[in-house]
C-alpha cells in the first residue's frame, strides 16, 4: 500500500512506515490523539521541517514524544506556573503557530516547542469553543457589558442577602 504525504508529496510503502523504527514509533504516538489533533500536530510538525531537507522520522517521533506528555496530562508548565491544556488548546495553540508563521511573525525551522506552549498559556475554553453558527455572530461591546454588569449586580445582590442572613 502506497501513501503520498499531503505536506510534501513524498510517496512511501505503509510496509516501510511500520518497519522503520522511528517512523512506527511515530505512528504509534499519533495514534495516541484524536483525529483533530492528529491533523493540527501534523501541521505544526512541519514546522520543525528545514526548508533544505525533509524532516526525518527520528525527529518527528523525538517531537511527538516531548509532546505527548504534555497532551496526555492536560496540563503544561511555563514560568514555574501549570496551565490546563485539554486537546482543544492543544488544536487552538498549533493553528495559532501557523498563522504566526503565515504572517511572517515566526520562522521556521522551530527549535523547540516554546512557542505553543506560550501560546497555550493563552488559552481559554469559552474563547475557543465551539460555537453554533448563531453563536459566531460578533458581540457588541454593550452586549458583554450588560453580561458583565448583570452578573456583578446579581453577585452583589446575592452577597448583600447572603450578609442580611448571617
């Protein structure tokens, strides 16, 4: 069975994949995520590819193995502080990167991963989410005030009761 690798267009036996050492481990890691993330990892991994070579099987298992540590906890560390870090900001953090690289504000080859682990620093669920089309429609300012000022008034409301009890 051959497979064509979308990113570079390198045809290869999936027999060759599962017996080179570094290309099953690589497999195997991959298998460990979802299909989602499995596609986000993909594209941050390429990345890491040098503009003058392809990127090795060795090293996308070395990447994917400081990586899935981290995935598989949930959590990661930055500055002596944890972070959550669900799949979703896994995805969230990794399409950050490459729109960063589109923009020209990160050039690859990467060294390392610092760069979407600070940006998972920065995420947040209900702003990542995901959302009914409804739900995409952009908010106006005065529509998060109201929430804003409706929540403080209902939390000052109960505060106030709360304090009339005791």
């Amino acid at each position: 069975m051959k497979l064509r690798c979308p990113a570079c267009g390198a045809a290869m036996s999936l027999e060759v994949l599962i017996a080179h050492d570094d290309a099953r481990e690589a497999l195997i890691a991959l298998t460990g995520i979802s299909d989602e993330l499995t596609r986000a990892m993909l594209k941050y991994l390429t990345l890491f590819r040098p503009s003058e070579k392809d990127l090795s099987f060795a090293r996308v298992a070395k990447l994917l193995g400081e990586l899935l540590p981290m995935i598989r906890a949930g959590e990661i560390s930055r500055g002596r502080k944890a972070y959550p870090a669900p799949r979703e900001a896994w995805i969230w953090a990794a399409g950050r990167c490459l729109e960063a690289r589109d923009k020209g504000r990160l050039t690859p080859p990467l060294s390392s991963h610092g760069f979407l682990l600070e940006n998972i620093t920065f995420w947040q669920p209900e702003a990542t989410a995901v959302m009914s089309a409804a739900e995409r429609q952009p908010r106006t300012a005065a529509a998060e005030q109201s929430k804003l000022r409706d929540g403080v008034g209902g939390l000052m409301a109960w505060a106030n009761g709360a304090g009339d009890d005791g």
